[in-house]
C-alpha cells in the first residue's frame, strides 16, 4: 500500500513539472504572412512601401495560446468593419493619429482589411508600426511603411 501511494504521489509530481513546463513553452513565435486573401500583409517584412487609396491586410498568425498588440502612428488610416468584418482584432480609438489593436482570442488567426487614407494634404506619409507579441510590455517588432499619396 505505502509503494503505491508513492508512486501515486510521484505521478502528480510529475504531473505537476509537466503542466508548468507546457504552460511556459505554450507562446508561439507570432508570425506574419506576406499576402492573406485581403491583399498584401502590412505587418509583413516584406512591405515597406504602399499607396493611399490600396486594400492591404493587416494579419498575424497565431499559434499555441499566443497573442499580439499593434500599434500603429503617424497618419490616416481606416479599416473595414462591414461586410468583410476583421477576424479576431479588437482596435481602440484613432486619437491623435494614433491607434491599437490587439488579439481578441489567444490562438486564433487575425486579420483585417485595412487602408491608408491620404486625407492630410498632397505630402507622402511615414507610418510606424510597433508589434508586442505575447504580453509582453516591450516592443516585439517595429517597422516602418512609406505610404505615397500617389
């Protein structure tokens, strides 16, 4: 009786080293297709350049309970909500050319249709994106896009 009760505890033991090992190891890598069904993946690597008035995605691949944050800066912007609603983005309000997006559910794929707006005069725009991925309060990933207004 005592063996198997020790062996019963060492089996939660291990157990328990397990659980907490997966639940460390759980956050992905987020990762950023080049080109998603909605147009070319603004989070991209690739991207550098766009043009105003041009359908892009904003997507991110979300593996393993992982999630993001996206700040966007510096221009004018607008993204459609209707009919072709974003999937699993959540966005705060546009302030002071300024706005946030973050994952809704960790684990689930997010994109959205979005597209720079040249409403600010004639002039090329620089826009910065940051990326914080899976909670974390420093910045994962920045870029910038060079956004022509023609």
């Amino acid at each position: 009786m005592k063996k198997i009760y020790i062996v019963m505890f060492w089996g939660l033991f291990i157990s328990f080293l397990i659980s907490c090992e997966t639940a460390d190891n759980t956050l992905y890598p987020v990762e950023y297709p080049y080109l998603t069904s909605r147009g070319y993946n603004i989070l991209g690597d690739s991207l550098d350049t766009a043009t105003v008035s041009v359908q892009y995605s904003m997507a991110a691949d979300l593996k393993g309970g992982s999630n993001i944050k996206v700040t966007i800066e510096g221009g004018v912007w607008g993204f459609e909500v209707m009919p072709d609603a974003p999937e699993n983005w959540k966005s705060g309000d546009f302030e002071n050319y300024n706005q946030e997006f973050w994952s809704d559910k960790d684990g689930e794929d997010c994109d959205l249709t979005f597209e720079f707006i040249g409403i600010e005069g004639p002039e090329d725009m620089l826009i910065t994106i940051n990326m914080y991925e899976n909670q974390v309060d420093t910045i994962s990933r920045t870029k910038q896009v060079y956004v022509k207004v023609s």
